[in-house]
C-alpha cells in the first residue's frame, strides 16, 4: 500500500489552465501529427492567448468551429475538414480533441473520431475538456490514445521506455545516460514521429518522465503488462540519482550514484546558498509542484505550501514521501493563499502565469511556474536550467532599487486599482 | 462549422471582463470550466496588471454537472468578502449557457448586499465588442441619474477602456488638450469610473465618445435621456483635431448661453498652447509631410485594416496628411463594415474594401496587393513579415510589443506625430533592408528576414508555449565569458561528466587547435535552432579547446552542454 500522504483539497476559486493547453508541446513533439479541437470561439481564443500567435506558416493544429447554426444537430459533421486537413497537413495521425460545449452536448466522440478514421490516417479520440482536464494533463489523454499503435513486444523484451514528451536534446541526454549505465533503451512514448512508437510488453520497464502521466502509466499495466517504475521524477540531483538508481536495479544493475549526486549539487552550490533557508510557496497549475517542492525543499528552502490541481497517491507516493511535513493542497482556494501568503511571508511564490505579475504588483517575489514546463529541467544536464528558475527571481529582485516598489511606480497602470495593498511586511 | 486557426475579437467573457476590469468597484464572476479564466492572463501579461484583475472564474467541472453542484452562489459570496465590490456582473460561457441554468435566482440565493447583475450574453451571438459595448450601455442606462450640468463647461469622456488599444495614451492627450481648453473633465468612464461616477454623467456639457466600438451607445443613450451633447468623431490626425476642437467648443459655447448664468464663451488658444512645452508647434506633422523625406514616400502605397476606428482615422490620416495612395481598407467588424465603408467613400472603392472575420482573406488580399505599408493588427503584422512587406499595428488585437512603456497616444495633435513617425520608421527601415538586399550586406550582420520570424513566437502576447524553443538553448548560447568563475572550477567535475568527455582529466595547457566535427556531433548540433546555432557552435568549440577535446562527437557536446549550464 502507498503511503497514506496528508494533503487537502480546497474547493475554491483557483486559476487554472484546461487540457487544450498541452497542444502548444505536443503538436511541436509529433512531428507528422495534427491536432483538431472540436470547440468554440472560446477555445481557439484560448489558444491563441496561451501559446502565442503560431500562424506563420500552418499550424498542425485548429478549431473545427462550433457555431450557433451547430448546437442542434446531435453528431457534428467533420468530415471535410479531416478531408481538407489530409488534403494540406498530410498528417500520419489526427487527434480529435473534446472540449466543453460538445461535452455539454454529449457528442459521442469515439464515434466520431472512428467514422472519419482511416488506416492510412487514424484519427483518435482525447478527452481534455476544461471540465475534466487541467493544463498539462491532456498530455495523459493523448499518449493513452497512442498506447494501441505500440507494437506489442515479446515477453522476453527487457527494455525500458521513457514515458512523457521531452524535446530532443533531453531525449538525447538519456538515450546516452542509458547507455552509460548499460539500460538497455527501447524507446520513448510519444516518439516524434507517429511510425516510432515504441515496442512494449509484458517485460517492458516505463519509468515516467513527466509527473502528470498517471492513467497511461497505469494503462501500460493493464494492457501490456509492463512494469511501471515507481521513483522520483528525474528533476534535480536527488531526483537524478533516485531515478536512475532505480531504474538500474530493475536490470539487476547495481548502480552508485552518490558521487555524481554530490557533483551535481557542487556545481549549483552558489544557487543552493541563496536558497538555504529562504521560504518557498509553490502556488501553480503545471502538475509539476509535486517534485520541484521536493527538489527545493532538498536544496535547503522551507516549503511552506505546495498546491497542485490533482496529486495521485500512488503514482505520486516517492515524491509525497519526501514531502512529509510540508503543506499540500489539491485545487487550493487562491484567496485563502494570499491570506496565507501575508501571514506567513515567503520569499518566493511559484505561482500561475495568470497571478504572477499580480503577486509581483503585492510586493511578492514571483515566478512565473509555467515555465517550467517548457524549460530543458529533466536529467542531470536540466539541473542547472531548473536551480536557476528559481533562483532567477530572487537575484533578480534583490538587484534592483527598492523605491521600485513604491506605490507611485505604479499609478495608473490599472484603472480600477488605484491602491494596491502589499502583502508583504518590509 | 469551418476550421479556425485564429480569431481578430475575443470571447464574449472577455468583453464583460474588459469592462469590469477598466471599473472601480466592480467584478465579473464568470460561470464557466476553468480554462476560460485564460483571460485573466490577457490583463495580467499585456497590461501588467499589478493588481489581480476584477474577473473570477465559478469554476464549473464535469463532476459538478455530474452530481448537480452549482458553485456560483458561493464564488460570489467569496468573491464580495474579499473583494468588497460594488457590483457583481456574472456572465455565463459557451459552455454552460447550454445549461439553461437559471443564474438570477443562483445569485439571489448567495444572499450578497452588493448589487448582482446576471448579464445576458449569448456568446454565439456576441463577441468581445458588442459584449463590452452592450454591458457598458446597460450600466449606464442603469445608473445615469438626472441632475443639473456642473456651472462651468465640462466633458465626460467614454470609451478608454483596459486593453483597449493606446487607451490609457489617448486619455492622457485628451486630457491634455482639455486642460489647454479650461474644460473640466466630468466623468471617464469606463476607464477608472465607480458606479457612483456612472450615476455623474449627466452633470456633464457633452460626452466625447471617439470610439465607435464602445461608448457611443452610452453617449448616444445620455444625449436622448438627458440631453448631453455628444461628440463622436475621433480626433485622428491634424485637421481632424482641428475640426474636433472647433466643434467641440462650438457645442460648449451653445450649451452655456442656454445656462441661466452663462460663463464667458470658450475660446481657441493659440495653437503653440497645445504643445508640450507651450511654445511651439502643437504637431510637427505638417511641415514634416512637406520636407524631402516624405519625397520618397510618393506613390507608396498603404494598405489599412483594424477595428472601425482606426481603420478609418488611419486611412483618412495617411490619405489627407501624408499624401500617400490607399490600395484597400478593410475591418474586421463585419457589423460596423457599412459605416467604415461610407466612412471611406472618395478613399476606398468598394472594390478595394474588404469586411471579414477570417485572417486568411486578408492575408490574400494582402499577397496580391503587396503594398508599401501595411496597417493592421498583429495578424497583419504576421502576415506583412511573411511578405516581407513593412508593417505598423494600428489597432487590437494586439502583441506585447504594442504594449510599449513611452507616451504613444493615436488620438489628437500629440497622437497624430506619433503616428507619422510610426510611418516613416516603419517604412524607411524597410527602404534601407532593400538597398541591403540590392548591394550586399555591405559587411553589416544582416539578420535573416527568416530567423526573424522563427524567432517570433518568443513575443508572442504572454510567451507561454512560445518560450519553448529559446529555453531549450539558453544554457549553449550564453556568452561563455559569464561563466568564467564555473570553468575555473571545472577540473573537479570532471567524473561528473559522460564518460565522453574522460580527456577533459588534462585541461590546462593545450594548444588551441580546432576541433573537428563528428557526424553524430553535427546532427545533434543540428537540433539546436538555427537562429543561435552559431553561437552554441562557438561555445561548444571553446570548450572542447579548453579540454584538449579534438572531436566533437554528440557525447561531448552533451557534456559540454552539462558543463557549460553549471
Ligand atoms: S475550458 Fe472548455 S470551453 Fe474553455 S477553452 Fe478549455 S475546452 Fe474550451
């Protein structure tokens, strides 16, 4: 049994991302894929603000547009469009993404997706609807989507397989840590190309590289039989060596790790000695808090609080393990954490992208936590790139003059907030 | 249903959230799944909100329609005891108006003192601008309250609105000039203005609404219910501003002699009182337009589209003020096409006008066109660097770099220069980028018109996803001089290092040969984008030097990448 970990769940009013969000990688990630959101005007202005204009050349993504004309009819007709994005994009896969209002209409998505699948060009059906998904989760949904196109591999296959999308360099940097380490590799879901999907079976190793990846992991279980491994995610040299460690014993390898941990926290000393000792509120969506409090928290900060959307007991337990103690909230109720925040004075909050300038304007220092996400933090080559984030704000803040935080600087800035009330003492 | 790649107005919800965020006092609680609060961020990241903005998200999930919770009653009683509001607007989404919900009798069961307006906003009827306008009339419909004009000449000015293009530069110039006037300033609204100021409005001589896409319903609805005067015209350009002064004074004057005690008539100041420092020209717009520069803008041709407004005030500007020809105008306000067409009658044939929501048509009309400038928002910008065409944004929607920290009106005297120079900046770079082209790059780094552009999405409007790519090589392309303390030390780290790199044991005396390239080493290099491939290239090199390494197979550059990030 997974160790009963203590967190509590705040029903409250949070910010937070939905599933759509995990288009803005994964699309990068599958080279020859396309992804096509069944939703609103609301959607597609979600995705533009989230990920930025990508409309230079021709995104391997797009809203096939609910309009009012569209609310009656029961199955929506996207055929030309899987015809039109065949026709332009040559995709080798199309993921048909739900979001709310055809969850609201109860469209039977598998349905639709297999009326318009071919064997040349498959579409698949991924739930990431804001109603059920947050941010970073979709990712899950998708890989589960890709789990039948594995091809089943023999029994006697020991390999691993790294599961969650990393850009290439990451990839690279495991690939060659693997091989240093005498693991035999089989390959990473999702691959970058549709056609690379790795083998997997009974004697299959998933060692999860992305800690927002519960339900696919638990799918390879039951529908391969493979081994999912249960360590820290590869994030800081704790995590590194955890990860790596484990994943040698799975191979009868009997790895020792200790030296090179120690190194890796040498070479970040100068971060780690601005770190010590300073309080740390990890207030974010990315479903990555989990094991960047656990990293911090080794690197000698008090963690004060880690809200994260949704912690799963089981395929969180090493991380929550190392948390004993530390407050954790699933979906924390943001106005009970800036109450929180004014009590307790951390010296850094990790928090949204939506409350970082906000909390900035209160006289917190902030980080933005998204970033996370889309920063080479995996590995022992990440462990730099990932002291530094936080470490950024920090430097950066005590650097600059304090008048900066005088009300004045900001006078209208914001119509309708004249006065801002900092939340800090001093 | 079509496919969607992208969308000039926003959402609905975000119309009502523009609105209350301009407010004092005031809050939006949306009913809605938790994605939809992606607005928030809109505020926060363009406008650098120091403040959280005055919009909360109900969050509505799949469990909740499963078993039936209705969050709202509780969201806005949170929302009244941390926030303290005036009023409350609750708008349904896209989502949950499908409900049919009845969220009059939600609100009223959350029992709040404050005032709880549930606004009806059909967001498949109703975008961003009709949402903003169509709340912002209600409101004033609602709270507007007769009461006698103030005793000396004053305005109400409507329309600035946060995220509303330059809006916060525009009041400033407006501002300005009615101070040179003597005229006070009634009520700005929504801009800053309580519910209370909403109740001022109609103490006010004449409202100035310069925005056709919001205000101008509230102005038109205070001149039919109280009778104030309106000026709807916006002041874009020289003459414009000129013509708007003189009507604006007229109307002033013809309102105090109706006033029982009536002041000495308003008068127009000499025109130097209009400038910054009081002496000078107001604009420089008119000499400039006549100077030898503005020679080689002859026969240039522009291209303008925008929202309404300045579609139309930038095309009149670049036509009257700076002589240049107009190849095509268009919006994106499909509603407000026949008063921007009318608008531009003499300057724009029907032929070469174009109303449309889909940013691909314009980008064609745009291809065929090529013209000198192109006007528009940030699509347009896209779409001009596609063509390597010189483009100015002109309205919203619009990127981080429109949300600039300088003084940058568009309208008045002050707007009209910041315009020009947007102009000849815009299109004399481009001048110059031709002459490069045509001669060589006369041993200057020429940037390439390509890596610009894969560079871009690091701007985009709040840089999520879009930091992807830059983060990724941030530690190879640091200049390699900031890490000198970490490479004095790197002699004991050698066993933290892959085991490509074991040569890196002898470090310090080597001659400085060049490394060579493995093919393995290449095609990894090759993953790191283009645009800073070179300077990892150099750094990498570096240290392969430092290390006495003579290949460069993949495995040392993935140790130097180590290396180098600590
Ligand atoms: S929360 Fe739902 S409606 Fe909103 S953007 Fe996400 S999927 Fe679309």
């Amino acid at each position: 049994m997974p160790p009963k970990a203590q967190f509590t769940r705040e029903d409250g009013i949070y910010h937070s991302f939905c599933g759509l969000v995990s288009v803005g990688w994964l699309y990068q990630k599958i080279k020859d894929s396309f992804f096509l959101i069944l939703g609103t005007h609301t959607c597609a202005h979600l995705l533009q603000n989230t990920m930025g204009v990508m409309i230079f050349a021709r995104p391997r993504f797009a809203i096939s547009l609910l309009e009012e004309a569209d609310l009656s009819s029961a199955q929506p007709a996207i055929a030309d469009q899987i015809a039109e994005i065949t026709r332009e994009h040559h995709p080798s896969v199309i993921f048909l993404l739900s979001s709310c209002t055809p969850e609201v209409m109860k469209v039977e998505f598998e349905g639709l997706a297999q009326s318009v699948s071919t064997p040349e060009v498959p579409v698949l059906f991924v739930p990431a609807s804001g109603l059920d998904f947050t941010f970073s989760q979709s990712e899950d949904s998708v890989l589960q989507a890709l789990i039948p196109f594995c091809p089943q591999a023999p029994p006697d296959d020991k390999r691993v397989v790294f599961l969650g999308s990393v850009n290439d360099a990451i990839a690279d940097d495991f690939l060659f840590e693997a091989s240093r380490l005498g693991i035999p590799v089989a390959g990473f879901l999702p691959a970058n190309h549709f056609h690379e999907l790795p083998p997997i079976g009974p004697g299959t190793i998933i060692a999860p590289l992305q800690p927002f990846l519960a339900k696919v992991a638990n799918q390879l279980t039951n529908d391969r039989g493979a081994t999912v491994m249960s360590s820290l995610f590869p994030f800081g040299p704790d995590g590194c060596r955890a990860f790596w460690e484990d994943l040698a014993a799975h191979f009868d390898l009997k790895v020792d790790l200790s030296e090179r941990e120690a190194a890796s926290w040498a070479r970040i000393k100068e971060h780690t000695d601005l770190l010590k000792g300073k309080k740390v509120f990890l207030s974010a969506d990315t479903l990555l808090e989990l094991p960047l409090a656990r990293f911090i928290r080794a690197a000698g900060a008090e963690v004060l609080e880690c809200s994260t959307p949704y912690i799963n007991r089981r395929f969180h337990a090493r991380e929550l393990a190392l948390l004993d103690g530390v407050r954790l909230v699933e979906q924390a109720n943001f106005e009970r954490q800036l109450r929180s925040i004014a009590e307790e004075q951390p010296d850094l909050v990790i928090s949204n992208i939506i409350t970082a300038n906000p909390l900035i304007g209160h006289g917190v220092v902030a980080k933005w936590g998204t970033e996370f996400i889309f920063s080479p933090i995996h590995g022992w080559a990440g462990v730099n790139t990932l002291v530094g984030l936080f470490t950024r704000a920090l430097r950066r803040h005590a650097r600059l003059d304090p008048l900066g935080s005088d009300p004045v600087w900001m006078a209208g800035v914001m119509p309708g907030a004249p006065e801002i009330i900092p939340l800090t003492r001093g | 249903m079509r496919l969607a790649y992208w969308m000039y107005e926003g959402t609905a919800h975000h119309g009502v959230g523009r609105v209350m965020n301009s407010m004092r006092n005031t809050h939006a609680v949306f009913h809605a799944p938790q994605g939809d609060g992606y607005v928030n961020t809109i505020f926060t990241m363009l406008e650098r909100t120091p403040g959280f903005p005055a919009m909360t998200t109900s969050v509505v999930s799949g469990t909740d329609l499963a078993r039936g919770t209705l969050r709202l009653p509780e969201t806005l009683r949170q929302v009244e005891a941390t926030r303290h509001p005036d009023l409350i607007v609750v708008v349904a989404s896209c989502s949950t108006i499908l409900l049919q919900e009845n969220l009059e009798i939600a609100a009223h069961q959350s029992g709040l003192a404050c005032e709880v307006m549930v606004y009806d906003a059909n967001p498949y009827r109703m975008q961003e601008t009709a949402a903003a306008e169509g709340l912002f009339t209600a409101l004033v419909k609602k709270y507007a309250t007769p009461q006698p004009l103030t005793s000396l000449p004053s305005v109400n000015i409507l329309g600035p609105s946060s995220l509303g293009f330059h809006a916060r530069h525009d009041l400033i110039s407006l501002r300005r000039i009615l101070k040179t006037l003597g005229v006070a300033v009634n009520v700005v609204a929504p801009w800053g203005a309580s519910v209370d100021d909403l109740r001022r409005l109609p103490a006010a001589w004449l409202t100035i609404a310069p925005y056709r896409e919001l205000g101008r319903l509230a102005a038109e609805h205070l001149e039919a219910q109280f009778g104030t005067a309106a000026l709807y015209d916006a002041p874009i350009g020289v003459q414009p501003t000129l013509r708007w002064l003189d009507a604006l004074l007229e109307t002033l004057n013809t309102v105090g002699s109706r006033l029982a005690v009536p002041p000495s008539p308003l008068k127009l100041p000499p025109l130097t009182e209009f400038s910054l420092d009081g002496m000078s020209a107001p604009s420089n717009v008119p000499w400039f337009a006549r100077t030898a520069d503005m020679e080689s803008f002859t026969g240039k041709k522009a291209f303008v589209f925008g929202d309404a407004t300045h579609t139309v005030g930038v095309t009149k500007f670049l036509a009257d003020e700076l002589g240049m020809p107009i190849a095509g105008a268009g919006t994106y306000l499909v509603k407000e096409a026949d008063w921007v067409r009318s608008q531009l009658q003499g300057y724009v044939s029907d032929a070469d006008f174009l109303a449309t929501d889909e940013f691909q048509q314009v980008a064609d009309r745009i291809g065929q066109l090529r013209p000198e400038l192109v006007c528009g928002t940030q699509m347009e910008r896209h779409t001009g660097r596609r063509y390597d065409l010189n483009v100015m944004v002109i309205s919203s929607p619009t990127h981080i770099e429109n949300h600039l920290l300088a003084y940058r009106p568009f309208l008045g005297f002050d707007g009209a220069d910041v315009i020009a120079d947007e102009v000849s900046t815009t299109c004399t770079l481009g001048m110059e980028k031709h002459l490069i082209d045509m001669f060589g790059d006369a041993g200057l780094e020429l940037v390439e018109p390509a890596a610009a552009e894969s560079a871009e999405p690091v701007l985009a409007s709040n840089g999520n996803a879009a930091v992807a790519p830059v983060a990724v090589v941030a530690e190879l392309v640091k200049p390699t001089n900031g890490h000198a303390p970490e490479e004095q030390s790197s002699n004991g780290n050698g066993s933290a290092l892959p085991t490509g790199a074991a040569p890196s044991g002898q470090t310090a005396a080597v001659p400085a040969v060049n490394p060579v390239w493995t093919a393995d080493g290449e095609a990894m290099l090759k993953k790191i984008p283009f645009f800073v491939r070179g300077r990892a290239r150099g750094n990498i090199e570096k240290y392969a030097r430092e290390h006495g390494i003579a290949t460069i197979t993949a495995e040392v550059l993935l140790a130097a990448k180590e290396h180098l990030g600590a």
